[in-house]
C-alpha cells in the first residue's frame, strides 16, 4: 500500500484531469451529458484507478488497476481525437493534450513493467 499523492504519475495524470475538465466545459451545452461527460469520466478514471490501486495489498490488485487506468488513458486519447475532428477543440490544443496522455501513458507503461520486473526478481530470491 502506498500513497497515491506521491506517484508521480497520478500527480500528472489527475493535472491533465483538470485540464480536461475546463476544456469541456466549453463545448457546446447539448453535448453536456454526451462527450463531455464521456471525456470527463475517461480523464479522471486514471488518476481515481492509479489512487484505487495504490491502496490495494497485492501488487497484483495494483496492476489491475493500473491495466484500467491505461484503458480510460487509451479511451481519452481517441475521444480528443473524435473532439477535434469536430471542431470542438482547434488543433493547438489537440497537440497539447496528446502529448500529455502521450506521456501519462508511457509513465503507465514504464510503471507497470517496473513492478512485474520487481516482482519477478522477488520470486527468484
């Protein structure tokens, strides 16, 4: 079990979060319980399974939830891409986002494998 503020990449995911949040509330009001509220959900889904998962006791349970958090970052990615292919947000932004869960994701991919390769030395001790 461990802290979730102190995981570096809750920090930047649950920023990127925020960020979504006050994106969204841009678009269009029709749209408020449609994509915006998809995109809300996917985008505060990895910071709340990365803190779900931190307070598991298996490292098994946490990987799961870390597996889930890399879903919601996967379901985001397309869900801006679908946002700026209809001009709910101009490319700038689109950039902007992208290279951020671009990041998120490989910090969750680099999080994963580290702790499936601590485990794996643990079993050989």
């Amino acid at each position: 079990m461990q802290d979730f503020r102190k995981i570096q990449v809750w920090s930047k995911s649950h920023e990127f979060a925020i960020l979504v949040y006050g994106i969204v509330s841009k678009f269009p009001q029709f749209e408020t319980f449609g994509l915006a509220s998809q995109m809300r959900r996917s985008a505060y889904s990895i910071p709340s399974n990365i803190a779900e998962g931190a307070g598991r006791k298996t490292n098994a349970d946490f990987l799961n939830f870390l597996h889930i958090a890399l879903g919601s970052a996967n379901e985001i990615d397309y869900q801006l891409l679908f946002a700026r292919d209809i001009k709910y947000i101009d490319d700038d932004t689109y950039n902007d986002l992208c290279r951020r869960i671009g990041e998120i994701k490989g910090m969750l991919i680099s999080f994963i494998n580290s702790i499936k390769e601590s485990e794996s030395k643990a079993k050989k001790t």
